[in-house]
C-alpha cells in the first residue's frame, strides 16, 4: 500500500546492536541490511542470538546499543515506547516458529483481525484481501478452519497470510524449515521467493543449507551473538572462513 | 448453607455419639441463640445457659429423679431433632401450633403469651392495630405464629410481612425505619422495651399462644409424667417462682394456670385460614409463595452472578495490568472477602451500613452477594488471563494491537473458555448461597421451606420442592455451560 518513499534504501538496518541478559552477551555489535527484493538468511548454531535479533526487530526484546531501523522508524536502546511501537506496527510482520496463530479464531479471521482492527479497514475489503492471500499460498479451501484443525503446513501458511495482510515491506520468518519435510520446503522457498520479486524484503532464521544455499540471496553466520561472515551464500557456504561457519556444515551435512 | 452446614454436623454428632439414652439423664434441647429470659448463655460463665426454660428443665428432671442436660440445636431445627428423638424435650419458648400437635408429642401449655405489636414512640397514637399498618412493613421472626398472622395481614390489610431470622434486628430495624412496627411476643418485646429506648409496645394482644414442650411423636409415656409434673409445679407455686423471677409472671398468667389445673381444654394457636387441613391442601396453598421465592432466589442470583461478573472481569484485569499499588489494593481486597464468612459481611452491608446508607434488603443482598462472589471471580479471570500462551500475545503486538485491543480481542476471549468451567460452578453455588440472605428478611426459597416446613410439622413435601426448585435453577445452566464448552471443544478436536 505504501510502495516505498521513492529513495532505494534498505527495508531494515541494523547497525551495531549489543544485547545483554544481565551479564551475558547475548547479541554483539550486530550489523546488517536488508533490501527490498533479498531474503536474507540469518544462519547459525543453536544459541547463537538468530531468533533474538528476529525478536528485536520485532519490538519483542528491549537492546543495550546500537540502533534499528525499519523503514521510515527506528528502535532505540532501552524500554519500546507506545510511539515506537505503533510507527513499526505496518513496517514488519513475523511467522513465528510455532506460528502462535489465535486459537480462538478461523483463519479468516486470524489473517482479517489485524487489518479490521488495526488498519481500521472496512471487513469486506479485508476478507477479499485475505482471500486473495489465501488463494496465492494455496490454502484458500482452510479458510473457515481452527488453528488446530490445519496441518503444521497449513499453519505455516495462514501465518504467513497473516503477517502478509497488513502489506508490511520486511517480513520475519523464523526457523520456517524446522517443521517441513524437503517437497515442502521447496514449495516454501518458491513462496519466498515469489514475495521477495514482488519487493518485499524476508530476514529467514535457517540452519538448513541446502535451502539457503537455493533460496537465499544473502546469508548472514552468527556466532555467540556475533557475525562472523556474511555475502553470498554460494561464496559463503563453499569456502567457510570461520569455524563456525565449518561446524554448521559439518551438522547439516550429517 | 453454613447454618443448614452447621445444624447438620450437630445432629450426625448426636445422632452417632450420643443417641443411647441415660435413664438418669434428661436431655433437653433448646437454642442458647434465643436469648433471654428463655435461654441465653450465662453472662458470667459462658458455657453454662440459664433462663426461665432452663430452670424448667431443671424441675421436671428433678421430678423424674434425672440430671437434665442441656443439647444446643438451632431453634429451626428443634422439631426435626425432636421428631428423631435427638433430645428427651425440647423447650425454648416454641409455640403451641396445630402442626406440633399434630406432628409430636407436645406437653401442655406451660406459659400464655401475647403477640403484641410495637411501634416507634412517635407513631403511638397513630399505628395502634395491624389494621392501621397497611401499606407499611411489619417486621417478626419467620416461621412463626406472628409471621403466619402478618401473612394474614398481608390479604386483609395489605400490610408487607417482614421475616427476620432472629429476634433481636427486627426492633432496630424499626428503630432505624427500615419497618414500621414489629409483631411478637410480649416476653420478646419486653425484654427489648428494657434495652431500647424510643419503642412503644401496645399492651392489647394481637393473638394469644402458649409455650409447650416437644418430645418425639412415639414417647408419649415421658410426655405425659412430664404434664404432670407440670401441673404439680402450677399448683405448688413452683413454676410462679420461676416466671417471677425472671420477670415475665402476671395476673393473667395466674388466670391461666387455673385454666390449665381445671383441666380447661386449650387451644394451639390457630390463624384463620393458614391451617388447612390435608397436607395437600397446605402444599396447594403454599406452591405461590414458593414459586415467588424461587423467583426471588433466581433473580437474586443472576443479578449479583452479573455483579461479580463484572466487578470481577474488572479486579482481574487491574491484577494483570495495574500498577503495584493498585494490584495490592486489590489482593488486599481478595484475601479479605474470600478470609471472612460472607454471612458476616451481609450483616455488615446491611446492618453495620445503616447508619450512613440503609439499603433495601434486596439490594444489600445484591451487593453483598456480588462483591463476595467478584473475589472469587477475579481469581478465576486472573489465572486464567494468566494461562493465555504468551505466545498469542507476542503474535498480537507485532501486529500492532494495543494492550487493551489484545485483552479484548484475543486474551480475553481466550480466557473466557478457560473460566467457563469454574464460572459455571460458582453459579450453582450461588444459587445456593443466595439462602443465606433470608437473615437481611429477603425471603428466598430456603427460608420459604423453612416456614412450610414448620407449618406443616415435616420437611418431606417442603424439602422435595425446594431441591426440585433449585435444581430446576441450577441443572439448565449447567446445560447452557457443558453445551458451551462442547461447542468450543469439537472446534478445536481435528
């Protein structure tokens, strides 16, 4: 809906964000960017701070330094303001690695409730529009299901519907792979795909690399909360210059 | 529920411990709550009673070569525990009525007393017979003599009958306006002309009764060496002692006595037209006032179920989302109602309130009802907003919903799924607490039966009516609640 200010910037710009749980340091000086048409793999152990730096983009997790910009908005260190929160509220959506679908509601009415009540838009346009979403994700027929009547698939995809509804220009995906036999995963990537042509910009946790390896544009390795390579994921997964990097390979290929 | 609780335990107790009977024991049965000059709780040495039915006792078992041994059971529960043989008598000024005739082995009339009407001192001229009190309230103790003569009152002379549950609130209560004037026996509203001042007790009688004693139907052998016993302390001067002493002996008494020793027939106290004769009869009569009760008790509790509902929806949520001293104030507020017995915070609303707000009784039992049940509420609502899976919440704030969109659109709802079942279940509770309000003179169902149950000297026709009322109540909800739930359960099976 909004389509862009008209200047090619990134879609989110993270540059040098530290988080801390007390004194662990959980993310440092984490740098990147994504722009409008990558989808950005987000690679790494177990442990290694991916689905934080997911969290806080989000506005789900508070940081020490560094700063993150999304869009027009930008999140500072310290306790999210009200201010903040609704300036990011169109600017991202996340599919969550459980998907956290509302359990009290069909997934029609998952995927219209942000629109309707958020967007303020009319409940017609917003059925049409999800309807639409529905249809190009292929699960258009679980329109009138509960989240526990659909498949770990099917899930996936109303939440991705869901996220998709608002027309955020970066959308989150964690871990999507985890829960999805290979056939699915390459529908997911070609989905992936078909939303990052259309201008969006996806920031995907992953430690699968052969799907990086075919989907990704760009891959970024975390270790203990710090990037330690990133570029292309051909160039990255085929010459590994950091450890971690190796270790992540050695347990893929396993 | 806790008093019907309570009586219960007291008569399981004496019905396993302490049936086997002592030939050299009379046990007596009486209620220590009726106070004074009946039987009351010695002031200065509290586990003992006196008063002019205790003597009584004494001298009949001292008569019979017995030790009398005194058996506290609610004054309600008298001829139920008499019937079961429970106690050898009771006494404690019961009143001499065709249903204890009929139902027991009553004594003969050992006191005559006078319903007496008493008004504020200001309204004497004006409030002098039962007649002058229409459109008023008049206030007496229910399922008695005087409660069936102001229901008479109530059809000749559109009177408001008052049932109170002890015989202490009715004269404050007049005191304070909430009721114009006061019906009951003279020995009760001397006692309270001695305590308060700005009452004025009409000497003329309302009606005559008498006093008796009840012993169980079968045991007619002790019942009639009791009457005479009796009789030898009219002629000896013995039981005059007693009523003198305790401030309640007069002429007329005196004339009575001589009735009684001529062997004069006398009469129970009968109010025209509330004694018909067949039990089904009685029944007949009886079905509107208790489906009025019911309706009283079902209104109640919807009315103080939604009152708790929202007090509690609204202390739930300032428990999740309120500042620290907020949610303080509020666990203070939960500890403290859920701490304390909800029968004395009616009293409190009602009578403890009077002074700066006096209520209607129907409202203070709304109110009551519902702040005590909002307690439990907000803890239902609270652990189960508690229990909604964080990660709902965190799918809602990144799709930009406000705090208060995500309570009521997706935290909310999901909670209320959870609380259904407990909500349900408070509800029927309710239902049945709700009886514990006759001691604000709301006349619900339980009360109703009570006073049937009197009337009609046995519980078995009463009982069977009021469980099929309450469950009439109770069973549709708990229809409405598992249909509910099942609903939402075969939404959510794949």
């Amino acid at each position: 809906m909004e389509g862009g200010d008209g200047v090619m910037s990134a879609a989110l710009r993270i540059t040098g964000l530290r988080l801390n749980r007390g004194a662990r340091e959980v993310l440092c000086d984490v740098s990147f960017d994504v722009a409008p048409g990558a989808i950005v793999a987000l690679m790494g152990l177990s442990g290694s701070g991916k689905t934080t730096v997911l969290r806080a983009i989000a506005g789900l997790e508070t940081f020490n330094a560094g700063a993150i910009a999304v869009g027009p908005a930008t999140l500072a260190p310290g306790p999210l303001s009200a201010s903040s929160r609704s300036a990011t509220a169109g600017q991202v959506g996340m599919v969550f690695q459980f998907h956290h679908l509302f359990e009290h509601l069909t997934a029609m009415d998952n995927i219209c409730l942000a629109p309707v009540h958020v967007q303020r838009r009319s409940r017609q346009d917003a059925e049409t529009a999800a309807r639409a979403l529905l249809d190009d994700l292929g699960v258009a027929t679980r329109a009138g299901a509960l989240p526990r009547e659909l498949s770990g698939g099917e899930a996936q995809r109303v939440a991705i519907a869901r996220a998709l509804a608002t027309n955020p220009p970066l959308l989150l995906l964690d871990e999507p792979t985890a829960s999805l036999d290979p056939a699915r995963r390459g529908e997911l990537g070609s989905t992936l795909r078909q939303l990052a042509s259309a201008g969006r910009a996806l920031l995907v946790t992953c430690h699968d690399v052969t799907f990086v390896r075919e989907f990704a544009t760009e891959c970024v390795i975390l270790a203990d909360g710090c990037v330690v390579e990133r570029g292309n994921p051909r160039t990255v997964l085929d010459n590994p210059t950091h450890d971690a990097t190796r270790a992540l390979l050695r347990i893929t290929s396993q | 529920m806790v008093r019907f609780g309570a009586s219960v335990a007291v008569v399981l107790l004496l019905a396993t411990g302490l049936r086997a009977q002592d030939a050299r024991v009379l046990r007596w049965g009486g209620d220590a709550e009726g106070g004074a000059p009946f039987v009351e709780a010695d002031p200065k040495q509290p586990d003992r009673v006196v008063g002019f039915d205790v003597e009584i006792a004494a001298l009949i078992a001292r008569d019979l070569g017995r030790e009398p041994q005194f058996v506290q059971i609610l004054f309600t529960s008298l001829d139920q525990s008499a019937a079961r043989g429970d106690f050898d008598i009771g006494l404690s000024g019961i009143e001499d009525t065709p249903a204890r005739r009929r139902t027991l082995a009553a004594t003969i009339p050992y006191y005559e007393f006078h319903e007496v009407l008493t008004v504020r001192s200001a309204d004497r001229d004006r409030l002098k017979t039962l007649a002058d009190l229409g459109g008023r309230r008049v206030a007496t103790l229910g399922g008695t003599i005087a409660y069936e003569l102001l229901l008479a009152a109530e059809r000749d002379h559109g009177i408001t009958a008052v049932s109170y549950d002890d015989d202490v609130h009715p004269y404050g209560d007049l005191l304070n306006g909430r009721v114009d004037a006061v019906l009951l026996d003279h020995v009760l509203a001397e006692r309270t002309m001695r305590r308060l001042t700005g009452l004025y007790t009409h000497h003329n009688p309302v009606a005559i009764g008498h006093y008796i004693g009840v012993l169980a139907p079968e045991n007619t052998g002790l019942r009639d060496r009791i009457d005479a016993v009796l009789r030898a302390a009219m002629r000896d001067g013995r039981l005059e002692a007693i009523f003198r002493k305790w401030n309640v002996w007069s002429d007329d008494e005196a004339a009575f006595f001589l009735h009684v020793l001529a062997g004069a027939d006398v009469q129970a106290t009968d109010v025209p037209g509330s004694t018909p004769q067949s039990s089904w009869e009685m029944t007949r009569r009886y079905l509107p006032s208790f489906l009025t009760a019911a309706a009283v008790t079902l209104v109640l509790s919807c009315a103080s179920m939604a009152l708790a509902i929202a007090v509690g929806v609204l202390l739930a949520v300032g428990r999740v989302y309120g500042r620290r001293w907020l949610r303080g104030a509020i666990i203070l507020y939960v500890e403290v109602v859920r701490g304390t017995p909800v029968l004395l915070q009616l009293f409190i609303i009602y009578y403890g309130f009077a002074e700066i707000v006096r209520l209607p009784a129907f409202v203070a039992a709304l109110v009551g009802l519902g702040l005590n049940y909002a307690a439990y509420e907000s803890e239902i609502y609270r652990s189960a907003l508690e229990a909604v899976p964080r990660g709902q919440l965190e799918a809602a704030r990144v799709l930009g919903f406000s705090d208060s969109q995500t309570l009521r659109l997706i935290r909310g709802p999901q909670a209320f799924r959870l609380a259904l079942a407990p909500m349900t279940n408070d509800f029927v509770a309710m239902l049945k607490d709700s009886s514990l309000v006759s001691v604000l003179t709301v006349m619900e169902l339980t009360k109703q039966t009570q006073i049937f149950a009197t009337n009609l000297g046995s519980w078995v026709i009463p009982g069977a009516l009021c469980a099929a009322l309450y469950l009439a109540m109770s069973l549709p909800l708990s229809q409405l609640a598992r249909r509910l739930e099942s609903r939402w359960k075969a939404a959510t099976a794949s």
